[in-house]
C-alpha cells in the first residue's frame, strides 16, 4: 500500500494553491455566465432588435457548445495539461466575451456566445479534476466544499449580478466584466499550476469521427431539450430531425467510444459502482439545481410582476445560505460517511421544494425565505459528497476523463429537469384555466359578483366598462392557474427528490484510493 500512501501526499505549495484559487476564478466565470445573460434577454434583444425566438438563442449557443466541450476537456488535459488547456480556454473566454458585448447583430451574438460556451466548457471540468489529484484526501472534502460551491452559487446568483449590472449600467457589462478575471486568471495559471505535463503524442490519435459524433448527439440533444417545450415537442420538424439525429449519432458515438484504441471520451469509468452512482445524484442535482433558478425567477416575473433587479435581490438567499453551509459540510464530510450526507440533502431538497406547495400569488421575499434557506443548505450537503463519491476514489490518470462525464450528466440533468419543468408548467397551467374557465360561469353568484362590482369601478370608461371587468376576471384567473401551476411542479420535485433519497443505498462507502492508483505515480 505504499504506492497509493506516496500519491496521497502530493507537494502543497503557496504557488499550486494560488493556481488551484485562479482555476476556481475561471470556472466560476465560465458557470455563471449562463445565468448572468439569462436575467436580461430583454434588454439584449432590444439592443440588437431582435425577435424574442432568435434571443433564445443567445443562450441556446452557448449551453450546446459548452456541453461539448465538457467531456472532450479530458482528452484536451491529457494532452496540452492542465496548464496550457485552462490558459487557453480563460484567455479564449475574455476575448470572445469582448466580441459578446461589442456585437451589433444576433448573429454576430449567437456565434460569439457559441465560441464563449465552447472555451468556457473546458475550465469547468479542469477544477474538479484538480481537487482529487493535487490536494491530500484529507484536504479534499474541504476543497470539494469550495468547488461544490461555486458550482452551485454561480447560477444561483447570477439573475442577481445580472440584474445589477443592467440595472447600473447596460447588457454590455454583462460581458465585459469577463475581460479582467479572464486575463487575470490566464496570467495566474500560466505562472502557478505545474502538477501535470503535456503529452502531445495523443493528439496524433485525435478522433475527428468520435468528435463528430460527440457533437452531433449532445448538440442536437441540448436543442431538442432547450427549445422543445416552446415548439410543441415532436410537432415541429426540427426537433423531431434532430431528435433523429440524436438518437443516430449517439448509437455511433457510443460504438466509437468503445472500440477506438484512444477514445475522445473514456465511457469505462460508468464501469466504477461510485461514479457511476455519483453521476446520477449529479444529474438529480442538475435538475433541482438549474430547474429552481428557473421556476424562482419566472414566478417572480410573471406572477409578481418584478424586474430582473428585484428577482435577483430575492434569490440572493439561497446563495448567502450556501455560502454558510459550505465549510460547515466541508468539515462534516470528512468525518461522515458520504452517504448520510447526500441522504440528508436530498431529503432537505424535496422539504424546501415541499415547503413551496402552499404557494399563492401573494408570496414574496418573507414567504420565500425559508424555503431558499433549506435548499441553499441542501445543495452544498449534497455535492460535496456526490463529487467525493463519484471522483474521490478513482485512480489519479482516470479522473480527468471522468470529470468531464461527471459535469457532463450535471449540464443534462438541467437540461432534462427544464424541459420537464417547462412543460409540466405549461400543461398544469392549460388544465388549471380550463378548470377555472368551467367554474367562473354566469351560474356563479361569486362569479357575477364580482363582475358586477369591477364593472362599477370601471364606470369611468362607459360603454367599455364591462369588457374591462371581463379582461380584469381573465386575467386573474390566469394568474390563479399558474399560481396552481407552480404548486403542481413544486409537489412533483418534492416526490421525485423524496424517491431519490431511496437510491442511497446503491453506492458504496469510499475506501482508501485503490492501490493501482499509486502504483501508476
């Protein structure tokens, strides 16, 4: 056992942690820029006079490019090292993110938001693979607690910091404060990280057939999920072509991946019970994680009636309770067994969701409070231990590989989780009317009561007041059946979180690294 006793002491030195600090700076850019633009879409399609499908774009570009790149970053750190892939991709991200707020067209947009999401993809794994091989296992749950946060902070507060630069000073800023941490973070990894070499050679092996068919399944499988609820599923020709091709170039891609002597994408680690474990809580994660920061702000906007400022401010619970939870789970994580943790926060997750039920038009700031409060706790009890179970023990050459895969199911679990969500919101939302539209007859003494009385308020317009108390009824009973519509996702999550907790079981307590690990070192 001397072999894996040697890897787990790796040299600490001040120069590899300012490295590891500048790293977690660029994947914190790299995550938060999804939410960031996402609390302003308005203000960027009237700046580039846009239509409101071609900004959905904005978006779109960047989640189908990044989460390409998220699983070919393993191959990429193998081969240029962490140093040269991380320079490279935060160095890419400030210069595309000077293009992003200097563009005069949506095209122009679109394709440098594409670049964006595609640089930036290639940090975000580079951090979690760093904390399982350059720090001592009992320093890792502690570093764990750090990457864990700011990969659920970053989306969680990004609707805030979006709103306040918009607010204060235009969409362009949106961008633009990506130019200084960019360069700062390129000049920091270029002179602190050193624990890994370039291996150049495998780049002779690049699989430009397994790329291909990379990018064509989870490109066309992110468009699918992002824009099929808006464009009725399977009824739009696009989405049902590139469902199609999804299901085409997965099939190939999966064949490719496991017969090609270098594959772009190691799929062996799902072979490991604890990762492949650990990826699912990731995906479940994804889904509560970026399903919540949507359905918070929608709620908010289309019920409440606030601007981007004003959600931004009220989904700033969460993120404080995070921030607080995190070296509190840190330290618990390296005294409890793993699974104990991820139980109790996944229980906590569907209590917060729980918690949401009761939910009515009038809610706000007060009544949202304790519910982002627990699942602020919930989401940093969870991932600290879901990255230790799925990376913590797996030998040091396999985890870059597997980091990608690891994010990878992450990004899907949101991309699901919001197709779901946005559907199941829509669907509640028509039934809920429908309902509403049978009960609010003229039979209605309440019904006609109230007509009555909105038609005298509205006396002031003559002849047209009682088309205005009819609209003013219409409206409100909209509003009433997506307030119901909210209460049927929330108790739907709370389930599914409450079933997930049952699966626990299925991983096994980490041991010590396997002795193959350190033999390879």
């Amino acid at each position: 056992m001397a072999g894996p006793a040697a890897f787990e002491q790796p040299v600490m030195t001040p120069r590899r942690i300012l490295g590891f600090v500048a790293m977690c700076v660029g994947m914190f850019m790299a995550i938060l820029d999804i939410q960031i633009v996402s609390s302003s879409l308005a203000e960027i399609q009237a700046g580039l006079s846009a239509s409101s499908s071609e900004v959905s774009w904005v978006q779109t570009a960047y989640l189908i490019a990044e989460i390409v790149m998220i699983p070919l970053s393993g191959f990429l750190g193998r081969a240029l090292s962490t140093r040269y892939l991380f320079a490279v991709a935060a160095g890419g991200f400030a210069i595309t993110s000077i293009g992003c707020s200097t563009a005069n067209s949506i095209t122009e947009m679109i394709i440098w938001r594409g670049l964006q999401g595609f640089i930036g993809g290639g940090m975000i794994p580079s951090v979690f693979a760093a904390a399982f091989t350059i720090f001592p296992k009992n320093r890792q749950a502690m570093v764990s607690a750090i990457v864990g946060l700011i990969a659920t902070l970053a989306p969680t507060i990004g609707p805030t910091i979006g709103g306040y630069l918009t607010n204060l000073f235009s969409w362009h800023w949106l961008f633009l404060v990506n130019v200084l941490p960019g360069i700062a973070v390129t000049i920091g990894v270029l002179t602190c990280v050193d624990w890994d070499k370039p291996n150049l050679k495998l780049l002779n092996h690049f699989d430009f057939f397994g790329l291909a068919t990379l990018a064509a399944f989870l490109g066309s499988l992110e468009y699918v999920l992002e824009e099929g609820s808006t464009n009725d599923w399977f009824q739009d020709e696009t989405i049902s072509i590139l469902a199609v091709v999804a299901v085409v170039a997965g099939i190939a891609f999966f064949w490719r991946v496991l017969t090609a002597k270098e594959p772009i994408v190691d799929v062996r680690a799902f072979n490991n019970r604890n990762f492949a474990t650990g990826s699912l809580f990731s995906f479940m994660l994804g889904v509560g994680l970026y399903g919540l920061v949507y359905l918070y702000p929608v709620y908010l906007a289309r019920v409440r009636g606030y601007d981007s400022l004003q959600i931004g401010e009220t989904m700033f619970v969460t993120g404080i309770f995070m921030m607080i939870t995190a070296p509190i789970a840190g330290n618990l994580a390296q005294r409890l067994d793993p699974r104990v943790m991820m139980a109790a926060g996944l229980s906590l997750f569907a209590i917060s969701c729980l918690e949401l039920v009761p939910i009515t038009k009038d809610w706000a700031f007060t009544e949202l409070f304790i519910p982002q409060a627990l699942r602020g706790v919930a989401l940093m009890t969870s991932m600290i231990p879901v990255s230790m179970l799925a990376l913590g023990t797996l030998p040091p050459e396999r985890i870059k590989n597997a980091s990608g895969l690891f994010n990878l199911t992450r990004n899907l679990g949101g991309a699901v989780g919001l197709a779901v969500i946005t559907t199941l919101l829509n669907d509640r939302w028509d039934l809920h009317i429908a309902r509403l539209h049978e009960a609010v007859t003229w039979s209605s003494t309440a019904a006609t009561e109230r007509f009555t009385a909105l038609s005298r308020g509205f006396s002031a317009l003559g002849s047209n007041a009682e088309l205005a108390a009819l609209q003013t009824i219409a409206q409100s009973a909209k509003r009433e059946a997506l307030v119901m519509a909210f209460s049927d996702v929330f108790l739907v999550l709370a389930v599914i979180f409450a079933a997930i907790v049952l699966l626990v079981p299925l991983a096994q307590k980490p041991g010590a690294r396997a002795a193959a690990a350190g033999g390879g070192h």
